[in-house]
C-alpha cells in the first residue's frame, strides 16, 4: 500500500513508524528538503517504554506530492496550516485528517476530493527531535469518513496493527469528535497556562476547581444527558496522561503558535450562536494568545 504523510510531527512520525513496521510503503512529506534529507538518513526512531526501535522510509519536500499518487494520504499538520497545504493535496483520491479540535471540519467542505475521512487519534506521542518520537500512550485511532464510502478505506484499515497501533470504526464520528474536543478543552490550556502536567489539575483542588468551570461551560455540545459520564472521562484521562505534557503546553514552551482557536476557538464561536456565556473559556483563550505574542 502506498501511503503519504503530511507534516513531520509527532503524530505524523508516529503513523509513519507504525505504517512502515507494518510493511507499508510510506512516504513522509516535509517543509524542506533538509528535514526530508535528515529522515531518510536517520529513519524514524519510536521510544515505547524505554527501547527504542528505528524504520526507514521514503521523505521528500511537500512540493513533490503533485508528481506523486498516494493510495492514501494522511495530513498531519496543525489545523492553522492547513490552508498552505491545500494546494498540493487537492489531486489525491482518499485524504484522512488528523487535526486536534472542530475548526478545520468548514475547511474539509471545500475540497473537492471524493473520498475525506478524519482520523480522532488518541494515542500519546512526544516528539524528541526531527526523527524520534516517544510513544507515550498507547490508544487507539478513531476513523470516521466525511466525504465517500467506507468501503473506499477498507485497505487502509487492515495496515493498522491491533496491538498497539489499532484503528476502530466510528459511524457518528462527530459525536466522537466533541468528546475528544471537550477533553481537550479541560486540559490542554489549563496545563498551558500554569505550565503543569496533567495530572496537576487532578492533585491541586485550585486547578481542578478552575477545569470544573472550564467543563461546565463546554458541556453543553454534548447535552446535560451526557454530562456526569463525560466528566468521569476527563478526570481519567488526566489520570492515565498524569505524567505528560500536553502539546499546548509543549507549544508555548517552544516559542511556536497554539492550536488554541481549533480548541477553544470552535466552542466559543458555537457559544456565540447558540448564545451562551462562557466567561471562563474567553479568560483562557485570551490567556493563552498573550503567551503567544
């Protein structure tokens, strides 16, 4: 099978390792001819666990993919990127997004490829350098198609190893993406913002206050029925990550921009038009703007 990636960062060296163990043919698309250079040397270096294990794959520069028909084609860069990649994927005939938060959903209606799928991936990934990248949890990978027929992606899903890097089906995938949207809104800018780990906001009774009022403002995307559930399924996967660093966080310590309005961005704006308050979500979100200036 013969599959691109879009967007050398953790989560796009983590589907290349596992793509490629699984013997796929897998091509990495890069910003620059010297990180595809840097990854054809070096390979793709997975930490799980403390041992490390490296694959080697195919890199070239994002320009070259015109020239270039994919089976299929994962993107795998920040929802604000998006925009500057369209350009050279539009000819590609199955495209599977990964971006974090809802914003980019309006960006995917404009693309004219028949067959658009979204990838919800749950997995915990650091990326240590431009080669290697740190498993740090094992999850799982939900799928769901946009544009087209499942059936288009039958191929696809059988490259996915079950044991840990296994992919599951999901019909309402956008009900799959709020739940992964509210998660995202309690913890990433809340870390980012104090500059904890996760599991801080479990242990400090200050910080878990704070993501309470956080939750009770983004919870009406999912309704009131969901609520008590949905909360459990925070507080565990603050639980379970207690030692990471979220990707925000990591952000802002790296000097580069957010994924803050795919985040929070998306849930103040449908606020907006279903004219809720949300006070707390607007102090933050401003919060994590001026870290960014």
């Amino acid at each position: 099978m013969k599959i691109g990636i879009v967007g050398p960062g953790a989560i796009g060296l983590l589907f290349a390792f596992y793509l490629k163990k699984n013997k796929q043919d897998v091509t990495l698309f890069t910003r620059t001819v010297e990180q595809a250079e840097k990854l054809v040397q070096e390979g793709i270096k997975c930490i799980r666990k403390g041992e490390m294990e490296t694959v080697f794959i195919n890199a070239m520069p994002l320009e070259n993919i015109v020239d270039e028909q994919m089976d299929y084609l994962f993107v795998a860069v920040k929802q604000y990127h998006l925009v500057n990649i369209l350009p050279f994927i539009k000819e590609q005939r199955r495209i599977i997004f990964l971006q974090n938060g809802m914003s980019h959903l309006h960006i995917l209606q404009e693309i004219k490829c028949e067959n658009i799928a979204v990838g919800i991936v749950e997995h915990g990934a650091k990326k240590e350098n431009k080669y290697t990248v740190n498993h740090t949890g094992v999850g799982v990978t939900k799928f769901g198609v946009v544009n087209g027929e499942l059936s288009q992606f039958d191929s696809l899903l059988d490259c996915f190893s079950p044991k840990y890097f296994s992919v599951q089906v999901e019909e309402d995938w956008k009900q799959t993406m709020y739940y992964k949207l509210v998660i995202n809104v309690c913890i990433n800018p809340l870390t980012a913002l104090f500059g904890i780990q996760n599991g801080v906001l479990l242990s400090n009774p200050y910080f878990y206050r704070v993501m309470e009022q956080i939750f009770q403002e983004v919870v009406f995307l999912v309704g009131e029925e969901r609520k008590e559930d949905l909360w459990l399924l925070v507080c565990r996967v603050c639980e379970t990550t207690a030692s990471n660093t979220s990707s925000m966080l990591a952000d802002i310590r790296a000097g580069q921009e957010t994924e803050i309005d795919a985040i929070i961005g998306y849930v103040m704006e449908e606020a907006r038009k279903q004219q809720k308050q949300v006070p707390v979500l607007q102090f933050v979100y401003n919060s994590i703007k001026g870290l960014e200036v």
